[in-house]
C-alpha cells in the first residue's frame, strides 16, 4: 500500500507546485505499461481499475492544465491554447531559420549545452545558454534577467547547429536511439523487469516531448538517461540497499524468476 | 483481439484524420496542401505501423510530432506571419526529418543484446524493485522540498510561487537533480506498487471478474 500511498503523495505535490506536464508524465507511464501488458498476453478487453482510475485523471488533469494555461497567458477564452504560444514550435523554428546562418551555431545547442547542464551557473557564469533561451534575447528581444525560453522545435535546433544537413543525419540518429528504447522495452517487459521496463518508457515518453519542449535537445534524451542511471546507482549505493549481489553471487536471478512467474500469472 | 485492435486503430485514424481536417481547412493554397497530406499520411501510416508492432518511443513520437507540427501550422495560419511558400518548404524539410528517422528506424538492425548493458538493467531492475530504495528516496525527496520551503520563507509562499519564481535560472542544477529524484521516486513506486499489489491490493485487480469478456 506504501507505494500507491507515494504515488498520490507525488501527485498532490506536482499539483501544488502547479508542475503541468509532471502530472500528465505522472499517469501516462502506467498506462502505457497496462497496455503493453495487456497487448502482449491479448487480453486487452480485461480492463483494469488502476487503467481505469490513471485515464480518468488525465481527463481531470488535462482540463486542470488547459485552465492554467489559459490563465496564465492572461486569456479568458480556451481557444488561446491553440493560438496562443502553447504550440509555437513550428513558428520559432521558421524565425531561427531565418535569424541565424546554417549551422550557426556548430554544436553548441545539440552537443555542448546539454553535456554542461549540470554545472551550477554560479561556478561558471559564463555557460551556455540552450537555443529556446538564446531566441528569447536574439528574436524576441526579451530582457535579460528573463526565466522563460520557448520550444526552438527539432528543424531549428537541427539547423542552427548544423544546417539543413543535420535535419536529414540528426532524424536518422534520433530513429536509432528510439529504436534502441523501444527494444529495450520489449526485452524488459518480456524479462518480466518491470523497473528497467518504467525506466525505459519514461525516456521513451521524453522523447515524445522533445519537438516541443523549450530545451528540445536530441541529446537530452541520452544525457538524461546516463544521468538518470548514475543518479539511481549511486542513490542506491548510499541508500544501501545494491552491492552488485547479483552480479557476483548470481543471487537475484531468483527473485526475478519470481517477478517473471508473478507477471505470467498476471 | 482483432477487433480491439481495430477499435484502436480507428482512434488513432479518427485523432489524426482530426487534425489534418484541421490544418488543411486552414490552408489555403496548393503549396500547402500537398505537403500537409505527405507529412501527416506517413506520420499516420507511422504511427499505425509501430503502434501494431508495440513500439512505444516511435509511436508517442509521432502522435506528438503532428499534434505539435499541425496544430502550430494552423495557428500561425491564423495569426498569417509568414507566406504560403516559407510554410510549405518548412513543411517538406519536416518531411525529410521523418523520412530519414523512419529509414534508419526501419534499416538498422538491433537484435544483438549488450551483455553489459543487460546486467546494467538487472542492477537497475532490481534497485528500483527494492522496498528500501524507495523508502530512501521518498526521504530525500521530502527532504528536498523542506528546503524549498524553509528557502521561500514560507509553506503558504511556496504554494503562491509563480513559476518564474520556482524557476530561477540560477538554481537550475537544483532543477535538474529534483527532475532525477523525481524520476527515480516516480519509476521505483511504480515498480513497487505493481510486483505487490496482486498480493496487497487485490481489490484493484478485476482480471479474473472481467476475464469472461474476453472469451
């Protein structure tokens, strides 16, 4: 029970702190991974209460952040989540095409600023700033001391770092590493490991994000996915409870015979 | 089951469908339309391909990809900032995009299994499985947000923040490793709740009731 009890914990958190697009993330994995489930043993008509209860609240959850949306752009009216900036993506990637030179920028956006994130900017002030902020100053003449970036979108980042060339190599390089997730969901879910297969779908569901996300990086998918597993394992070595038993020992495979036997049953 | 795959493809195909009609009722030219109907039939067909074949990444991607792309093309229809002609080249480099990630989706081969890779993912299986884990993090995680509280001066200030406030870009590391604690709080409860609640929580397990609509 502790864990349902967590997971409504997070959720009236992420609602406080008015995080609109953690609650979605909140709900969408378990979803997800119902029905794969369910697709793999084709029992997709067996409907389940937690399916059930998740797409009921992403109905609430997706009214709730249309409501804030819209009021935070100072509109009354709901038709202004279509045209008001929520998806400016393709406008900001036809306006960088037309400010920046073809490659511009050589990498900065893709490969620098993503690898550099984690540097406190008090250590380094001179740290790049990832192209949905740079735009807010270079196109949108914003001031300084501004907090907001908009979504540069995959054509303008592709292209201010690398020009129409890297729009072509960079799709080509984003399909092979979604390719890779997507496998390693289906060995996971297969394996019956269900914390790689949540690991998984939650950087698969990132990338889904990425064509409109302010920090639209291809490489945040990967950096974010390393820094993830060096965060957990060095998390779980303070915490105690991983020393590579399983590795050694060989202990382990009997719990995850176990898991596989409990999710067949399932 | 071949009929719930249908009712599922028909979703997909009425969303889609959906927000083409959208976009191209906003279009007004021939230069536009044709590069809308290329772009959203191979994201359509894309979307129905992987959704069949369980490709979670590359499915969510190109629901993603047209509501974000088409939804912007009608909206900057509305607001008329640019010509017909800039909105179909950027349409067809779009395009291109696509084509490139679904060729090298579909080409590459990536059956061969990491052997380290693996063990990594058993070592991650089995941390996010562990009770005591998850217990150490929500601590942490609790832990964090008390000082977000006691740096705002306030519970009832920390609730009222606007979200530049909660946003400072000079603390944006501390973003970044809540974002990582939130993640591994998230995937770990998530991992719990299902390897025991068939054993805590059988009240939310309605499979056997439900099972005889499947037969």
């Amino acid at each position: 029970m502790y864990p349902f009890l967590i997971l409504i914990l997070i959720f009236l958190l992420s609602t406080v702190e008015g995080s609109t697009g953690a609650l979605i993330g909140l709900l969408v994995p378990i979803v997800v991974f119902f029905v794969l489930d369910r697709l793999k043993n084709r029992k997709l008509l067996q409907l389940n209460w937690i399916v059930f209860a998740a797409v009921i609240l992403l109905a609430v959850v997706v009214s709730y952040t249309a409501v804030v949306r819209t009021k935070r752009s100072g509109s009354d009216d709901l038709s202004s989540l279509v045209y008001g900036r929520t998806f400016d993506a393709l406008e900001n990637s036809i306006r960088i095409t037309e400010t920046y030179e073809p490659g511009e920028h050589l990498g900065l956006n893709i490969i620098v600023y993503p690898a550099v994130n984690f540097v406190p900017r008090s250590l380094w002030p001179e740290k790049p700033i990832g192209l949905g902020r740079r735009i807010m100053f270079d196109i949108y003449g914003a001031p300084s001391y501004t907090s907001v970036s908009f979504a540069p979108g995959l054509l303008g980042e592709f292209y201010a770092d690398f020009g129409y060339f890297g729009i072509l190599v960079f799709g080509s390089l984003f399909g092979l590493i979604l390719k890779r997730i997507d496998y390693g969901i289906l060995r996971s879910l297969n394996a019956g490991r269900v914390g790689s297969c949540f690991l998984l779908l939650s950087l698969a569901l990132l990338s889904s994000n990425i064509p409109n996300s302010p920090q639209g990086y291809l490489l945040r998918l990967i950096i974010t996915g390393i820094f993830q597993i060096i965060f957990t394992l060095i998390l779980a070595r303070i915490i105690g409870c991983f020393k590579l038993t399983n590795k050694k020992h060989g202990l382990g495979s009997k719990s995850k015979k176990e898991k596989t036997m409990l999710l067949k049953e399932r | 089951m071949s009929k719930i795959l249908r009712i599922d493809i028909v979703l997909i195909l009425a969303f889609e469908g959906f927000l083409t009609s959208f976009a191209l009722l906003s279009s007004a030219s021939m230069s536009e339309i044709l590069p809308l109907v290329i772009f959203s039939s191979i994201c359509t067909a894309a979307t129905i391909r992987y959704y069949m074949r369980r490709r979670v990444g590359v499915t969510y991607f190109f629901l993603w990809l047209m509501i974000v792309y088409l939804i912007g093309f009608v909206r900057l229809k509305y607001w008329d900032y640019f010509s017909p002609d800039v909105l179909s080249a950027n349409l067809l480099w779009l395009t291109a995009f696509v084509l490139s990630f679904v060729f090298f989706y579909e080409m590459i081969p990536c059956h061969s299994v990491n052997p380290r890779l693996e063990r990594i993912m058993d070592s991650l299986n089995e941390i996010y499985g562990s009770f005591r884990f998850l217990l150490g993090v929500f601590l942490v995680y609790i832990l964090f947000y008390a000082f977000e509280i006691v740096e705002s001066g306030s519970a009832v200030h920390f609730v009222g923040m606007s979200y530049a406030e909660r946003h400072d870009p000079s603390s944006s590391y501390l973003f970044f490793i809540k974002t990582l604690l939130k993640s591994s709080l998230l995937i770990s409860a998530y991992t719990n709740f299902i390897e025991r609640r068939s054993k805590l929580v059988p009240i939310f397990n309605l499979d056997s009731y439900l099972s005889s609509f499947d037969r």
